[in-house]
C-alpha cells in the first residue's frame, strides 16, 4: 500500500500513543505543581503552549518554589534542553528539503518521545515521501495531550487543598532520577551524573541557588573528560 500524507500522519499519532499514555501523568503532575508553587494558573498553561518542555517546565516550577532568580530559571532550563540541539542535528538531513513553514513547527513540537518515534521511521529504507507528515502526527499528538493534561493538574491544584502534601514533589524527583538512569549507557555519563550529583550535595549552602548551575557545569566537564579517556579495549573471544 502507498503511503499517503493522512495514512503517514496517523501512523506517527498511533506509533506515538504508548509514549503519549505514559506522559499523561507527568502533564497532571506539572500542572498540580505549577499552581502550588507559586506560578498562576494562567502562567503554567501558557508554559506547556509556548514552551512544551516538560523537563525544563518541571524544573523551572521547582525553581519557582525555591525562590530562585530569574535568570537561575533561564540559564538551568537552557542547560537541560540543550540535549535538543543533538536531536535536531541527528533529524537535519532527514529534513533539509523542507519549508520554513515546516521546519518551524517541527523544530517546536520536538521533544524526547517524538524523537525517538521518527528517528526510526526517518531511518526506514521505504520510498515514502511523507514522512514528514509521520513527524507532524507524532508532534501533534504529544502537544494536545501535555496541554489537555496540563489543564487537569492546573484544575486539580487549584481544587484539592494541601495537594503538595500527597507527595507530588517527591514524585517529581524520583521522575528525574528515572529518566537520569535510563539515559546513563557508558562511562562518560555515568561520570557526568555521578561528578554533578556529588557537587549539588556539597553545594547546596551556595546563594541563588547557584549550586544548580555550578554542579550542572561540573557534571559536563566530567563527562567531556570523561570522553576523552581512551576507552579499554575489548578482550578477543576465547574459543
């Protein structure tokens, strides 16, 4: 069968549906924290619109509730979607004959789970000239439903009284430690965690909140000399 632009951009809303029920409560959850910590509701709705960066919406609440300055916020969230630029640069030559009014959205809506959905489908050997519109129904798709569930936490932090109180920034840590654990696959980024880890704990007393930053720069450097290690030969198969 042929593909054609719908049957491509219903294919990419489909193959992205696992990932989209699995951040359903992560949405839920930042819209809860967002009101509860101090950002109004009209703010946290308008950070999954216009941002839609659930990592750095996560931590820009936090910093929020802490107290941090401005440019605290701005300069961690920076840091941690910086991992995008890598993203975009794997999808270039995937989409270098497209339109501006392609790449534009595109370049928006991209997130972890997209990526890892059209990464593949760009990588399959088929003829399909449409598989940009794969792309776009896999961002589709993540964007309505971070913002409908965006919607349901901001309700349900304005409704339900001491809501910080079940725990749900607890839950936000551990959400981060998890998703830190599955990135971790060779020694650099285990480096990388352990040296920014290590440094946050004994940072903690610094003003601003500024041992985010140093920590998060201390952990680069370590994975970059890290990487630059040479890496131990694999031992020949004994037969």
């Amino acid at each position: 069968m042929q593909a054609t632009r719908r049957s491509e951009f219903i294919a990419g809303m489909r193959d992205t549906f696992p990932l989209v029920v699995g951040a359903i409560p992560f949405g839920v959850i930042f819209g809860a924290l967002a009101v509860t910590s101090g950002i109004s509701p009209a703010g946290a709705l308008g950070m999954s619109l216009l941002v839609f960066a659930g990592s750095a919406q996560f931590i820009a609440a936090s910093l929020v509730a802490q107290g941090a300055g401005l440019a605290i916020i701005i300069f961690t969230t920076l840091i941690v979607n910086l991992r995008h630029a890598l993203y975009s640069a794997t999808l270039a030559p995937r989409l270098k004959g497209l339109s501006q009014k392609w790449l534009l959205p595109l370049g928006f809506w991209l997130t972890d789970e997209t990526f890892v959905v059209v990464a593949r489908r760009y990588n399959q050997t088929d003829d399909s000239p449409y598989k940009h519109w794969y792309h776009l129904g896999s961002s589709v798709i993540m964007y309505l439903n971070w913002n409908l569930c965006t919607l349901l936490g901001v309700i349900a932090g304005q409704t339900v009284s001491e809501l910080r109180q079940w725990g749900l920034d607890f839950a936000l840590y551990v959400t981060f430690i998890g998703m830190l654990v599955s990135m971790i696959k060779d020694r650099a980024l285990l480096l990388a965690a352990l040296a920014a880890g290590v440094s946050a704990v004994l940072l903690q007393g610094l003003p601003n909140q500024l041992w985010i930053i140093v920590s998060a720069i201390i952990g680069i450097i370590a994975g970059i000399a890290a990487e630059s290690l040479p890496k131990p030969e694999a031992k020949p198969d004994v037969p």
